[in-house]
C-alpha cells in the first residue's frame, strides 16, 4: 500500500482516522477534501459532477506525493469508480467511513442543516466495484 484514502458523511470520523494514521507512518501527508476545496477547487460547487471533479484534483496531488515517496492520507466525503479504478492502479487503499450514530450527526451536524448536494443526503455513494 502506498496510501490510504478515507471516504464517507461529514462527521463520520475521517479526519480523526487521519490523524491517527499519519502518528503511525513516516513520510505521511494528510490530503483533507475540505483544504483542497478551499485552496485549489474554490472554482467548484458541490453537485455530483463538480464533486467527481475535485476528487480527481485531490487523486493528481496524491499522485505527485507517492512519486515523490510520500504516503498520502487522504480523506473526502465524495468517492466514486473512475476514482478508485485509479487508487488500485497507484496502490491507494480506499476505506469507507461509517458511523452507528450517523442519524445523530446528520441531525446536529452543520453539513447537513437546510443545504443542497450534501453526499448521504441528496447525492447517494457510488456502490464501489471492487477490481
């Protein structure tokens, strides 16, 4: 495995698995869809094509950071088929996060209040093939 790639509902826990999986790994960075959304894909909104969008500029960063003998950490709301096809090309590891109280975070969590385009609301996960 030359990288991990988290994936599930805002508040799920992807970024607490990040952190604690970058503790463990040397030469590990953490590639976080929010950081990128907001430095590299502010051109983008959040229907189901912009997302498939942003997730392959998140796939190219992790890319660049294996040739350079990274191991990226990558954690996204949104993932899909094309996207994975490519991680089991360059040997990044895909992991659905899921939560057993996913109701109450969908019920506090600020992601989820009166918006639009919200992954496990309006846009349901891809079921992924495994290759």
């Amino acid at each position: 495995m030359k990288g991990i790639w988290f994936f599930g509902l805002s508040g799920s826990g992807k970024t607490f698995a990040s952190n604690h999986i970058k503790k463990k790994i040397k030469k590990s960075v953490i590639i976080d869809g929010d950081q990128i959304r907001r430095f590299i894909s502010f051109d983008l909104g959040y229907t189901k094509k912009d997302r498939s969008i942003q997730v392959k500029r998140v796939l190219g960063l992790a890319i660049i950071l294996i040739e350079q003998g990274y191991f990226p950490i990558i954690s996204t709301v949104f993932f899909n088929n094309e996207v994975h096809k490519t991680c089991k090309k360059y040997k990044i590891e895909p992991f659905r996060i899921l939560r057993s109280d996913i109701k109450h975070v969908m019920n506090s969590h600020p992601t989820y209040k009166n918006k639009k385009n919200v992954v496990g609301k309006d846009i349901s996960f891809e079921k992924i093939k495994i290759i």
